[in-house]
C-alpha cells in the first residue's frame, strides 16, 4: 500500500487523515467480491454524471456506501476494545499522532 498503515491496522493515512480499513476478519473470497461491487459502484456514479442522471448516480452512491458498510471502512466498527472511531480525523490530532509526526516527515510528501 502506498500509503501508511497505523500499528494497529485500523486506518491508513492519506494527506495527513486517518481512512478506516477494512475488516481483516473479511475471508478473501468475500473481501475481492465486495471490492468489485464498489468498483463498478463507482463507475456508475461516473456514468450517471455524465449522463445527468442523478437517480442512477443516487443509487450508485448508496450502493457505495452499503458496501462500505460491508468491508467495514463505515458504520460500526469491527474492533471490540471501546476504542473510538476516528475515520477521517487528522492524525496528527489523535493518539496516533506521535507515530505519525515519526513516519510522516521520512515519507514523500509527509507532513
């Protein structure tokens, strides 16, 4: 991954934000055939703005988000510690923030 993952494999950092990753309990089988329907999710969202059809494009988003739903990366979280969710949080702003400040000025483009 090109981007950095945090020690304890919950988010993956990009421009500084924390993303939520999916659920590893996912099995591989499951994990590819959801990532196909969020691709092809998005593609319909491109297709229906260019077309100007903004039911089709209102599905297509809400398909992306039931299968994001699904890998994990939104809605309830899928570890069992009472830790918070901080999906889209800066890092530098949580309790990875020390971690962060370590690896974000040895990466390109680190802040």
């Amino acid at each position: 991954m090109d981007h950095p993952v945090t020690p304890d494999g919950r988010y993956f950092i990009v421009r500084g934000r924390l993303w939520r990753m999916a659920n590893p309990a996912l099995d591989e089988e499951e994990r590819t055939a959801l990532v196909g329907r969020l691709m092809r999710a998005r593609r319909a969202i491109r297709d229906a703005k260019r077309s100007a059809d903004l039911e089709a494009e209102g599905a297509a988003h809400k398909t992306v988000d039931e299968v994001k739903r699904s890998l994990g990366e939104r809605g309830p979280v899928w570890w069992d510690d009472g830790s918070p969710d901080l999906n889209r949080h800066m890092a530098k702003s949580t309790d990875y923030a020390d971690w962060y400040s370590k690896i974000g000025r040895s990466r390109p483009g680190g802040s």
